[in-house]
C-alpha cells in the first residue's frame, strides 16, 4: 500500500523542530498560537485555562515532533494535540455529559428564528461561553473543530447518541439563551 504524505508549506521549520531548534518551535508557536488558543478556549470556556492548555500542547507537540509522519498536514496534527489536552483539562473539572439512555422527552428544536446578522454572530458567540462545560464542548468540537458524533463519542468515551443529545440539548438552551438576551 503506498503512503500519501502531506506537503507543508512550513517544512523546514517542522525539520528544524525535530532536531530541537527553538528558534524554530517559536516560529512554530508564532504561526500556528492563536488558532490553537481560539480552539481551546472554545472547549474550555476561560482563558486562563486556554492559556495553559495551549502552553502544555505546545510543549507536548514539540517533545512528540518525531511521532509527525506527514500524513495530515502539520496544524490539523497540532489541533488534534490541543483538542485532546482541552479535553484533558474539562475531565479533571468533571464535564457533566448525560447519557441519552437516562432521560427522556428530550425536544429536537433548532435554533430557527435568530437572524445572524454581525451583532447576533457576536451575541451567539457570548451565548456559548454561558453554556455549561459539556454543552459547549460538544457545540465546539462538532460545529467549530468539525468532529463528527461518532469522532467526539470517541474522543470524550461517551456513545454518539449521548453527542446527538447533548448538541440538540445545546441548541436548545442557546435558542433560550439569546431569546432571554434579544
């Protein structure tokens, strides 16, 4: 079977990065920082915590560069590092996912009605930081990371009827959030 390998536009920095450059990790960290940050404060909801998360994945990206093997590009492998650590620091703060199978009842409503206008893109952004841990985590990963439900069951060890559930419950408490907020 023949291995494709991805091209990066940064690979002489990625070479330099596994002999130990650090002129060249913080040239690195410089490109690719505050897409990473942006991904975990999605995930983990405050910055001082996204702070710390973006800094522990940079450390454990470079100390694993050996491990890269071109076969995605370089920022979605660092993405994958930095998602896994955000999701790291929600499990050590207990995220409360609730299994599908333990409620019932449960509304399939969209989040139809609200205009997307620039100042309700920007209250839709504030309405998330005000969802508990595990709603926006799970709007996180599958509507900004793209993660599809069978990837985040994987990822937070929950079944993908759980990642269903907990996006529509989600959906549902922003519809709330921003018709309170209007």
């Amino acid at each position: 079977m023949k291995v494709i390998k991805y091209s990066n536009i940064h690979q002489p920095l990625i070479d330099l990065c596994k002999k130990g450059d650090a002129n060249a990790q913080f040239e690195i960290y410089k490109l690719y920082s505050k897409a990473m940050y942006n991904t975990c404060l999605r995930i983990v909801g405050d910055t001082v915590e996204a702070e710390d998360v973006l800094q522990e994945s940079f450390f454990k990206a470079f100390d694993k560069i050996n491990t890269y093997r071109n076969k995605v590009s370089f920022g979605a492998w660092l993405k994958r590092i930095v998602v896994n650590a955000s999701l790291d620091q929600l499990k050590k703060s207990k995220i409360d996912l609730i299994s599908i199978d333990s409620i019932h009842g449960i509304k399939s409503e969209s989040i139809e009605g609200v205009d997307f206008e620039p100042e309700s893109v920007e209250r839709l952004r504030w309405a998330i930081t005000q969802l508990p841990d595990g709603y926006r985590t799970i709007v996180s990963l599958f509507y900004f990371e793209g993660y599809s439900h069978d990837e985040i069951s994987e990822m937070l060890e929950i079944k993908s009827s759980t990642s269903r559930s907990q996006l529509t419950r989600a959906k549902q408490r922003l519809y709330e959030i921003m018709k309170v907020k209007c």
